[in-house]
C-alpha cells in the first residue's frame, strides 16, 4: 500500500462511523503483512497535512515498534531517527509533538544509545535554541526519554542537568520551562542518590523557576511541582539543606486564597510527601513551627464568597460538589502525615497552643479549622492526647458539638468520629450531652441537611456500648425518615444512618426489630425503576441487621437480593448480594446449603470476569494488532540499553484493574470467604471451583486484589475444618495443600508488605483456628517459613524500600503473625519445634535488649514462654540460657509491661520442664520463681 493510500486509510480511522472504522481496521491489518508499511508510517510523520493522521501514525508506529525493533527493516532502523529529527523541526501541533517524543524515547529503549544518536544530537541544539517552541519540543522530547530509558542516559547525567538548567534561567517562556522542570525529575529519579551534590546545586534554580512558573501559568506550575517529590524520592540528603525556601514556596502556594483549589493542593501535597519521607528533618531543622502555621492557614480559611466548602455545596445540591479535594482537607491530610510521622509529644508541644488559639477565635473557619486539625491528629497521637490531654480535648469536643455555627459542629463530629475510639469511655458523656440537640435538629424540618445526619452518625460512633438509653429517641427521629412519600434524599439519609446504628448496637436493636422491619418493608416493594437504589439500600441495611433483627426475613431478603442482581447485570445489586450472602451464612451456617447453587456462581462470576482493557494513549480506535504486538522476538539478543519484552510491554500497556472491578472483586471476595467459612460441609462442593478463581486472582498485578484472593484461600482452609474434601483422583496435590501453599508463597514471595501480611495473617488464621488438621509433609516448610518471617528472610522485608520507621513497623507486624503462628503450630511440629527455636534464640534474646523498643521487647518475652511451652519437656536444655535474660527483664526493664511479660513466661517455662526445672534454675522447682 502507497503512503498516499496509508494516509487516506488513516484518516478513514478517524471517522466517526463504527463501520468505517472497522473496514479500515481490516485493510491496516492486511497492509501491515507487507513489511514497508511501518517505512511508509514514518514518512507520513512529516508528509501528512492533518495533524490527526501524524499523532496516529507515530502512535501506530511506536506501537509497532514495541518488541519488534529487530524485525524492522535495517533501512528504517537506521533512518527513523532522523525522521524524528525532521518532524519534530517541522512541528506545530503540541499533540503530535508529544507522540513523536514517545516515540522517540522508544527509539532510545530499543536501540539503545547508537540508534538513538541524532536525535540526542538534536536535543542538544534544539534545547539551547532561543526560540520557544523548538526549546520546548527538546526538552519533551528529553523529559520522555528519562521515563522510558533512564539507564541509558545516567552516564550523562551532569550534562543533561546543564542542559536543562538553562531552561530555568529568568524570563524563560512556561513551556520550555515546565518541561525543563520535568525533565529534572525525571533526571533525579534516574540518578538517585548517587550524584548528591549535583541534584543538590539545581535546587536554587528549581525553587526560583517554579515560583516564576507558578506566577506565569498555574496549570502548568501546579504539574511542574511533581519535581519536588521526584527530588525527595531520589536523594532526600540533596533536599535537606533546602528545606526552609522549599516549605516556604509550597506554604504559601497552598495558603494563597487569591490561587486555584488545584495548584494550592498540590503543593500542599508536596508537604504531605515530605512529612511521609522525612519527617525528623523538620525536627532538625526547626522547622515544625512554620509548617505547623502554614497548614493552619488554609484548614482556618474563611469560605470565599462565591466558592464555598465542598462539603457545604454537597449539603446544597445532594451531590459532590465541586470534586477533588480542597485546600483544608489537603492541610488535614499533611498534619496527618506529620502525626504518623514524628514523636507524638514534640508535635503536641508545638501543635496544641496554636490550636488553642484558633478554637478560641471568633471566626467560625477558625474554629472549624482547628477541630479537624484535632481530628487529623487521631491516628498518630491519639494515645498520647488520651494520656496527657484528656479533659482538655473532650472539652474541646463538648463545644464545638455545641457550637452555633453548623460547619463547626460537623468538623467537631469529624473530630469526635476520629478520637473516639482513643477517648472511649470518657467521649460517651460528650456524645451523650450532644446528642438530643442533634435529634431536634433532624426533627425540627422535614428534609433535614446532610451535615445534621453526619453529626448524628458522628455522636452514635462516640456512644458506642452506652447507647441503649438513647435507642428509642433515636430510632423515632431515623425511622421517621423513611417514610416513602417522603424526600428521596431524606430516605436515602435515613438508611445510612440505620446502617451506621446497626454497626454501632447490633444486639442492642433486637427488641426494637418489629419498628425497624416495619420501617424497611414498604421500601422493600416493587416500583418504578428509579426506586431501585432505594431498594438495594434498604437490603443492605438488613444485611447489616443481621439475623438479630431481621430473623427469617433475612433469607427473604437475600432471595429477593439474588433477583435483583439477576435482574439487571450492575455491580451495584451484586454488592448487596454479596453483604446479604455473608450475613445468611453466619447465621444460618451449614443450613445455607439450600441457597449457595443460587449464591456461589454469582461470586465465582464476578471473581472470573476478566479485567477491563488497559486504558491507551490512543483512542479506541488505535487499538490494533495487539495481539501481533505481543509476540517474542524469536531468537532476538537484548541490544544495548535494552530490555526485556515483558519489561517493555509492562511499562506500555500496563492492565488497569482498579475502580469498580477492584472493589467489585474483593467484595465478591470477602462474602466467598464468609459463606465458605459459616457453611462449611455444606460448601464443599463448591470448593474446588472457587480454589480455582482465588488462585487466578493471583496472577493479577492489583495489589489489593491479591490480598484479597489470599484472605478467601484462609477461609476456604478452614471451611475444611472437621470435615475434609474428599482427596483429589488425578494425584494433584488436595485442595487443602494447594491452598497452603499458595499462602506459603505468597508470605516468602510477594514483594510489598500489604500482600506478605495479607498471606501471613490468612494462614495464622488457618493453623490458629477450627480448620481441619494439616497435611504432614507441610507442617516442616510452613515452620520454617515462619522462623524465616521472625528473622526478616521473606521478599517483603528484605526488598522493603520504606524509611527506617516504616520497615521497623512493617517487621513488628509480620514478625508477631509468625510468632502467633509458630505457637500454634508447635504442637503439630513436635521433635521439630526443637531445632527451630534453637534458632530463634539469639533474636529473642537480642530483642529483650534494652536498646530495643517496649514492643520488641514485650514480644520477644511472650514469645519465649509461649513457644518454650509448646515445646513442654524439650524446653529443658535452653534453660540455662532463657533463665537468666528473662530474670533480668522481669527484675530489672524500665517498662512494667516488659517485667510482667518476662515474670510469666518464666512461670509458663518453669511449669513446661517439670522435674528438669531443679538442674536448670536450682532451688526454683518449688516455688516457680526467678533463678537466681
């Protein structure tokens, strides 16, 4: 096919007509069997008028090009690159200037540096040239470059930061100064912190242009911040002598009320990464004060007129307003990294008088401003505010929930909703105090505001097991809400609400089940299609209910789920399917044996469906011959600067299974679990295919959704328990050691803490719970797989690039699952445990130094006597070693709980050696004490 007739055909594909396209999809496929038509590609790069045809013709071209370098013709291997070099001269649409920037970073990753030459010749001209839009197309070209090959241009690392440097000089125009920004970040990235000194001399230049660029075009400033944490990611040392002009430009973007939402919360996002990376560095370099007044700011803002709160327009309009998060709730996120992230007292110490005065203030945003600074605040220092500050944060909750301005009584029940949890039982009084304030504002006006129902959801989370009392009016004001002639919005409200209260009583509801059943009924009824939701959300609040209240009708209302899933394919109905499922199996156990062939293929559906198609940088219709594009290169050797065809593909057309399909999948996941658990005998039957769909979900590269598989394989472990699967007839391994050992691999294997622990804590629940006995020939590799978790020999610990505190808890975590799980597995062991905890020794022992951690040093105590117990007679030849190191912590640790630990396990010792216990610890035999 002529290049003429390849360009028509092009421009075919761009027509807005399904057939046309579909015609002109068949032709591109046969003309691609003739091996000049990618030749012919490259010269409509330049050759074409319409800019559409060329962005398509180098995406075509790229994609062809991906794994299939060495079959091009060594003629167009040799040309392309000056091909680039003339189309990138002669181009003047941004869109196309970016696909043959792709393009030619694909050059640079196939053909290594030799192929890649002229157009690294080019880049070098073009991006020194005072005209802008040749500047700025070198410096695309570059920045794509460093994404798709870093390797191969880190040797030339200190000339490319020279040549992009120059894109930071003042009065530079912002398209060659953005992508000067972002060709630095990717430059950091590919250096690392291998070239400290270099990284740390641009910071001045970067800091200068960003602000330049910010001030000039916020659109791009705000993506060029990405540099930042580039530079944070790669070498923090390079960063630390630069964090004050850094946390002042980030600081004042983010509090600057005359900028866009957008660019002020990215650079709030900015300090959000550095307090997640580096949050001691403020510490050192007094820096906490500034940044602690400059998040105070934006949480403290008064709402512009004309652009209120986003949660203010969700109230307005029942919707979302106006999408993405806001400055405040940006602020909130960064001062919640920094109380994950420092000593909880010396942010406190810092914190608390600024919060004092602004609580004080007369401002509403004030106020509201400092209670969701105090909410932000839960996860990283609620201990310590519940030790030190109890009376004045309650106080502090008590008037904000009392406050005449509605948005600070919903950022006092945000505040409330975190902390109390930490400031149970004292936090009930304060629930209790606002509580009847809240029930008159939903009954004073019929359609009563979202934020009236959060802060009635808010006070019900802080009354907890003290909300008997209070169920009757409660239960009034919701129930009274669900009236269906009434306000849809004010329905759907009220059946949150009912759920939350579910959560929150449970039993506490049953003798108030005929008004809550009589409430839910009329909503449970046939209607017009829009009353659909309102159906699917009454049914998940019954499945909430459980059997407690809703009693038979339970059943009733998982068939009338299942008709509703079957009745129309969304994920929607499927999801309360699944919630109505779990609740039926726990109540009824084996007895919902009758309903699982209705409810076991509709999980195993959804768990097999494929993913969706990767997202492209193509349209739809530019999706072609990706099955041909995954072909090897039979017999091809890696260029230089090459990669594998797998790398290549993973880095291009990366599956995207997150959304819906993610959440689709681990809920369908979750109730497998639960009816395979609760059923039992009952679930046999069905336990081979669903071995079979959690298994493939391994294969997938979503991380959430492979812990998810790994927590259905433990429940499907212990659906065996006391009754197992009859053995396989093929000689495969049985559906209990697949399992297993699925689990086993995943613990060793996976590479990121969240999958290691998710496989961890699903076999800890298998050997720790009623499950069936386990196969012999695993008991020997599962302990020494977790003597290898306790030592940190497993691909997550070992490959961890988190902080130090970030692996230390992430070992802490892993390390006490083993642990739980080696005692529970002691027994099985027997004669083996020996050997096992011969090695173990010397990290117990280590742990109970007094330069670790209370946690270590607690748990290495319990753990000695708990697997020493498991050993029972054959604890006796360590006893001369573990009676003196836990003498000297139950007499001697600073920290009562470490004392108590050790004084136990010494007893549980002393009561596993029996009549050894004399030679071990002389004269402690009778009475079960310290030796001496």
């Amino acid at each position: 096919m002529a290049a003429p007739d390849l360009e028509r055909l092009l421009a075919e594909l761009l027509e807005p007509d399904s057939d046309v396209i579909r015609r002109a999809t068949a032709r591109l496929r046969e003309a691609f069997a003739d091996p000049q038509t990618p030749a012919r590609l490259g010269l409509l790069l330049t050759a074409a008028p319409r800019p559409q045809v060329r962005q398509l013709a180098a995406v075509l071209l790229r994609r062809r090009l991906l794994g299939r370098w060495r079959r091009l013709e060594p003629a167009l291997r040799q040309s392309l690159p000056a091909l680039l070099c003339e189309a990138l001269e002669r181009e003047t649409e941004h869109v196309v200037t970016v696909a043959l920037a792709q393009l030619g970073a694909l050059v640079l990753r196939r053909g290594g540096l030799s192929a890649w030459g002229p157009l690294g010749t080019w880049v070098q001209a073009a991006a020194r040239d005072p005209q802008p839009p040749r500047q700025e197309a070198a410096l695309l070209v570059l920045s794509a470059a460093l994404e798709s090959a870093p390797q191969a241009l880190a040797p030339h690392g200190p000339a490319l930061a020279a040549l992009c440097r120059g894109a930071l000089a003042p009065g530079v125009p912002p398209g060659p100064m953005a992508y000067g920004l972002r060709a630095l970040g990717g430059l950091a990235a590919t250096l690392g912190n291998t070239h400290t000194e270099l990284l740390r001399s641009l910071l001045p230049d970067i800091l200068r242009a960003l602000k330049e660029l910010l001030d000039a075009d916020e659109e791009r400033g705000a993506e060029a911040l990405e540099v930042l944490d580039e530079f944070l990611e790669a070498d923090p040392a390079a960063v630390t002598p630069h964090l004050r002009p850094l946390l002042d430009l980030c600081l004042q973007v983010g509090g600057d009320e005359s900028r866009g939402d957008a660019v002020r919360v990215r650079a709030l996002a900015t300090v959000t990464f550095l307090a997640q990376k580096r949050p001691k560095a403020l510490l050192r370099g007094a820096l906490l004060a500034p940044v602690l007044g400059g998040l105070l700011a934006p949480l403290c803002a008064e709402p512009r007129p004309g652009r209120p709160d986003p949660e203010e327009e969700e109230e307005e309009g029942g919707g979302e307003g106006r999408g993405g998060p806001s400055p405040r709730h940006a602020a909130a996120q960064a001062l919640d990294a920094l109380a994950v992230g420092l000593p909880p007292e010396k942010l406190l110490q810092q914190l608390l008088p600024l919060l004092e005065q602004v609580l004080g203030s007369p401002r509403a945003g004030a106020r509201k401003g400092g209670l969701l600074a105090l909410g932000a605040l839960a996860e990283g220092c609620g201990e310590p505010l519940r030790r030190r500050y109890l009376g004045p944060a309650l106080g502090v909750l008590r008037a904000g929930l009392g406050d005449p301005e509605s948005s600070v009584r919903g950022a006092a029940a945000f505040a409330l909703r975190n902390l109390a949890e930490c400031l149970q039982p004292e936090v009930r009084a304060v629930a209790a105090e606002a509580l009847p304030a809240a029930l008159a504002a939903l009954k004073g006006a019929p359609g009563a505001p979202p934020k009236a129902w959060y802060i009635l959801e808010s006070l019900l989370e802080g009354l907890g097991e003290g909300l008997g009392p209070w169920l009757p009016a409660v239960l009034e004001a919701v129930l009274g809400a669900l009236e269906p002639s009434g306000p849809p919005r004010n329905v759907e409200l009220g059946l949150s609400a009912l759920h939350s209260l579910a959560s929150t009583a449970g039993e506490q509801l049953q003798p108030h089940a005929g008004p809550i059943l009589g409430a839910l009924t009329p909503l449970l009824q046939p209607g017009p299609p829009e009353s659909r939701p309102r159906r699917l959300q009454a049914l998940g609040v019954l499945g909430a209910l459980g059997r407690p209240v809703a009693g038979e009708g339970l059943v009733a209302a998982l068939e009338l789920g299942l008709a509703l899933a079957e009745e129309e394919d969304e994920p929607e109905g499927r999801r309360v399917m699944f919630v109505l499922a779990g609740a039926v199996a726990e109540a009824l156990g084996e007895g919902t044996g009758p309903l699982l062939p209705r409810v076991v293929p509709v999980l195993l559906g959804v768990l097999r469906r494929p993913p969706p198609p990767a997202a492209s940088e193509a349209p739809d219709s530019f999706l072609l011959f990706e099955e041909e594009e995954e072909e090897e290169e039979e017999g091809a050797e890696p260029m230089e600067d090459d990669v594998t065809e797998e790398e290549e593909e993973e880095e291009l057309i990366e599956v995207e299974v997150g959304g819906a399909y993610a959440q689709e999948v681990t809920e369908a996941c979750e109730a497998l679990g639960e009816v395979a658990e609760h059923s039992r005998a009952a679930f046999l039957p069905y336990l081979e295919p669903s071995l079979e769909a959690a298994l493939g979900l391994l294969q997938l590269p979503q991380r959430g959704l492979r812990c998810a598989a790994y927590e259905t394989l433990g429940s499907l472990c212990l659906a065996l328990g006391g009754a197992p699967a009859p053995p396989p007839t093929d000689g495969r391994p049985s559906p209990l050691e697949r399992a297993l050992l699925a689990l086993a691999e995943g613990a060793r294997g996976e590479g990121a803490v969240g999958e290691g622990r998710a496989a961890l804590g699903a076999l800890g629940r298998v050997l720790g719970g009623a499950g069936p006995a386990l196969p012999p020939a695993l008991l020997a590799p599962i302990g020494r797989l977790l003597v290898d978790v306790i030592k940190g020999k497993v691909a997550c610990l070992e490959d961890a690039d988190g902080g130090d505190d970030e692996q230390a808890e992430a070992e802490a975590e892993l390390r006490e699952l083993a642990g739980e799980g080696l005692v529970a597995l002691g027994g099985a062991l027997g004669g083996a445990l020996a050997p096992l905890f011969q090695e173990l020794l010397p990290p117990f022992l280590a742990a109970l130094g007094r330069r670790r951690s209370v946690g270590e040093r607690s748990w290495a105590a319990a753990m000695l006597g708990e697997v020493g117990v498991a050993l029972g007679g054959a604890v006796a030849p360590f006893l001369p070693r573990l009676g003196p190191a836990l003498g000297a912590a139950a007499a001697r640790d600073p920290h009562p709980e470490v004392r108590s630990n050790a004084l136990f396990a010494m007893g549980r010792l002393a009561q596993a050696a029996g009549p050894a216990l004399d030679a071990a610890w002389p004269g402690a035999g009778g009475a079960q004490g310290c030796p001496p």
